[in-house]
C-alpha cells in the first residue's frame, strides 16, 4: 500500500476544514452573514450620501471596507479558535501520529480560513454592486487582490500568534474580540475618516495593520483616486497600496515568528490546586 500523495492529504484536510466551518454556524454567521447585516444596517440607518472627505458614497465605502472586517474575522478570529479549540481536545497531538504533517495540516486549515475570507470578500462586493450600486474599476482589481493576499496572510499569522499565546479555548475569543473590535472603529473599517478625529486615534489606527489593510483595499473603489494602485506614493490623489503592503507584510513576518516560537501542540497541563 503506497503513502498518499501531499497533495492528496491537502485536499483531504482542506476539505475537512470546510465541512467543519460550514457545519459550525456562529464561525459562519461572524465570518459570513454578520458584515452583511452590518452593510445593510450602516446603509438603511446612514442612507447613501456621499461622504465628503473622501469622495465616495456610503455604500461605496462600507462594502469594501466591511467586505476586509469579513475577511479578517475568519483568518484571525475564527484560526486562533479552531486552532486553540483542536489543541484543548487533543486534536494538534494525535495529528503526529497520521501521515499527516503537521506543517501540512496547519496548511490546510489556513487554506480553508483563506477560501472563506475570499467567499466573503466576493459576498460582500457582490451586494454593493447588485444593491447598492458599488461600482468595480478594472484597473484596480490586480492592485485590490493583492491587497487581500497580504492582508489575510499577515491576519492569519497573527490569529496563529493569538492561538500560541491563548492559555485556553474560553481565553481566546476575548483575546481576539479585544485586538480585533475597538481598532475597527478606529481604522476606516466601521467609521470613515473625519478631520475631526483625535490625532492619538489616528496614529493608534497607523501604527497597526488592520487600518492599512481596510485603506489599500478601499482604495481600489474610490473613483477619485488615480493610477492601478502599485505605487510608493499617493501624491496627486494616486491610488497606492505599496506602503500599506509593506506595514502589513512586517505584522505578518513578526506575527509568524512568534508564532512558531511560542505555538504549543498540546494542552498547558492543568494546575494542581
């Protein structure tokens, strides 16, 4: 009997990752269906106006915006989770004892996570486009793929690190929900920019990836913005993502390391009172 292929024990695992999230309903529901409900909230309660700083309808900003908050919820929250969750019930431990590699499962799963980040992605700009009267600029479309390739790596790197330093299943969520939540209200994601925001906000919002990633994608609906999106500078109003990927790309890298430093297999042993 011959081992099976690689490729084989990837797809295997990464259809076995699918049917879990799909069988799992909240993953589903926060991943999926909740930046959904938030674009047809933030749209019925704001209407479509247009907001002036930047040029653009409400729904012209919401559905991208949203469409990464969808994104990154399911490569960071729900990884660090499933990963956390497989670990406590001794699910990471057993894996070493298949043919399946470990680095071949983690694989899989983050395959899986980034499948569904780009299921939502399409969900969410489909409904601007269909409902909403999003409109899509091909010149941007290399530039906003991109976007979403570094975006969900650096996001998922960093769900790993939250699933390495997570004492346990009940600790991760809050961890996620508390790195995640309050720097979407400051990051372009479920706010638009204001002159009038506290500058300390703003440079909070900077210093962190989640502002760059929800910008550099953004940017590729914004009809004011000139150019295909990869350039250093956005002088003229020039549509640029370089800057922003290359934050992104130095959370991933940091976030990665870390995470393959301080990532358990198996459960913290349980303190003897």
């Amino acid at each position: 009997m011959t081992r099976p292929s690689l490729l084989r024990l990837f797809l295997v695992q990464f259809g076995a990752e699918q049917r879990l999230f799909w069988r799992s309903p909240i993953a589903a529901f926060f991943s999926v269906i909740f930046p959904l409900l938030m674009l047809l909230t933030f749209a019925a309660l704001f209407g479509n106006d247009r907001i002036t700083p930047l040029g653009v309808t409400a729904s012209q900003f919401y559905a991208p915006a949203l469409a990464v908050y969808g994104a990154v919820s399911t490569v960071y929250w729900n990884l660090s989770m499933s990963l956390v969750t497989s670990r406590e019930l001794g699910v990471l431990k057993r894996i070493r004892g298949t043919p399946m590699p470990p680095w071949l499962m983690l694989g899989g799963r983050l395959t899986s996570s980034a499948w569904v980040a780009l299921l939502a992605v399409i969900l969410m700009v489909t409904i601007g486009v269909l409902g909403y009267g999003v409109a899509l600029y091909p010149r941007t479309l290399a530039a906003a793929f991109v976007t979403f390739l570094v975006g969900v790596s650096c996001f998922a790197a960093l769900g790993c690190l939250i699933a390495a330093l997570s004492p346990n299943a009940n600790a991760t969520p809050p961890m996620a929900a508390a790195t995640l939540v309050p720097l979407a209200f400051i990051s372009e994601v479920f706010i638009p920019p204001s002159a009038s925001s506290a500058s300390w906000l703003t440079t909070v919002a900077d210093f962190f990836p989640l502002k760059h990633f929800a910008r550099a994608f953004s940017g590729a609906f914004n009809p004011t913005l000139h150019g295909s999106g990869f350039a250093w500078s956005d002088a003229g109003a020039t549509y640029a993502i370089l800057p922003h990927l290359a934050v992104m790309a130095v959370w991933g890298i940091a976030g990665g390391v870390l995470a393959v430093r301080l990532f358990r297999w198996e459960p913290r042993p349980e303190k003897v009172r």
